[in-house]
C-alpha cells in the first residue's frame, strides 16, 4: 500500500524533489569531457561485479554549488512518511541497517526499479559486509535511464548524512556523500565502469536485530 501510494502520488514527488539539484549537477558533469565510455559487451547473469581494488584517479569533475547542496537537503514533508516502509526488493540478508533503510526507500520511491543486489562476496569490504547495494537501471542508455539513474543518486546524496551514504559511483562518476567528486578509471565494461547500475556504498549502523522499523524520513530501534 505504501509503495502505491508514493509511486502514485504528491509524496514519492516531495521525496524526489530533494535530490533535483545533485541531478542536475550529474547531468552536466556528464555533459563535459570524461574517460572514454565502455561499449555495451556481455555480461553474465547475477549481481554486477565490483571494480578491483583500486582507488579512482583524481580527475576533476563539476562541483555542485553550496546553494545546489542546501536545495538538495532541504526536509521533505514528513507527514506523507508515517507508515513503515515494507520489505524491497533487495535480499536483506546479510545488509546492515542503514543499506537496509536505503533499499527499502529507494524501492517504494522508485517503481520503475526492479532489481536490487546487495550482500556478496566480493575483493572491496562494501558488499561482503552488508555496506553497499546495486540499483539496477532499466534502459540504462536512454534519455530515461540516465534520468532515472541521476535521480536514484541524487537522492542518496541529499540524505547521505541522515541515510549514513559513504559515497555512490554511477556512470564512472565517484561521489562521494561529502567532498568533490571525481571520475574512475576505465575498467573496461558498463557493468565495472557502473553505467547500468548506481552503487550506493553506507556506514552500515549495525546489523539487523529484527525490532528495526524503517521510514522514509528515520530509522527507529
């Protein structure tokens, strides 16, 4: 019930208003010149595979200005978030609080978003220790895909203080929940260069007990 009533109406718009300015600074960081964009190739089936261990370049990418910050941040309504949040569509097992709680707002406000990879193995502590989630975009290089993927971001950066977010990698974009954004390197494929999926690394806020609720605008104990 909840789901419907954000993806239908004047809450999941109040919610997505707050990630508006940081989308529009990812828009145009990707307007300028970055590291050449991989060809589509194949991949397997299953969750996306994490870049190696390698810390992103510096390269400078747009800044979003204090005044885009502040608009991002700004509360929303807080009235239209007083139900719970249900389970998403990310398997939670294995997930820390604060992925969780990011999970399960990002699926309520986004339908469009039917895939969510979480805990696994991998050479990087994000998705090993229940600190990341992948968010796979539908028509990844369309007009829309790109739009969607920017507001999912964006979104995650407006509350990155509030939601715990460490930092989000999309389309070779690193961004990090506070401090300048940068590119990463080429690691040859859309799916390692983040171009089909925006990856959303947390502080984590603990494991799970079972008495959590979570809502969009906090996380009770």
């Amino acid at each position: 019930m909840g789901r419907n009533l954000l993806a239908n109406g004047r809450g999941r718009w109040l919610a997505i208003a707050a990630s508006v300015a940081l989308s529009a600074a990812m828009i145009y960081a990707q307007q300028t010149t970055p590291p050449r964009a991989p060809q589509p190739e194949p991949t397997m089936a299953g969750a996306p595979t994490s870049a190696p261990n390698q810390e992103p370049p510096i390269l400078a990418a747009p800044v979003p200005t204090e005044a885009e910050l502040l608009a991002a941040s700004a509360p929303v309504d807080a009235r239209v978030f007083d139900f719970a949040l249900p389970k998403g569509i990310a398997p939670e097992g294995g997930l820390q609080v604060h992925t969780i709680w990011l999970a399960r707002a990002i699926a309520v406000m986004f339908p469009e978003i039917t895939t969510i990879g979480g805990y696994r193995q991998d050479a990087l502590k994000w998705h090993p220790n229940g600190l990341a989630i992948d968010v796979m975009i539908p028509n990844h290089n369309s007009e829309e895909g790109i739009a969607l993927g920017n507001q999912i971001a964006g979104y995650a950066l407006a509350n990155a203080e509030r939601m715990g977010v460490i930092h989000v990698i999309w389309r070779q974009g690193f961004y990090p929940g506070i401090g300048a954004p940068s590119w990463t390197a080429d690691y040859g494929s859309e799916t390692l260069n983040h171009f089909d999926h925006v990856h959303i690394a947390t502080d984590g806020g603990g494991y799970p007990t079972g008495k959590e609720t979570y809502y969009v605008s906090s996380l009770k104990r």
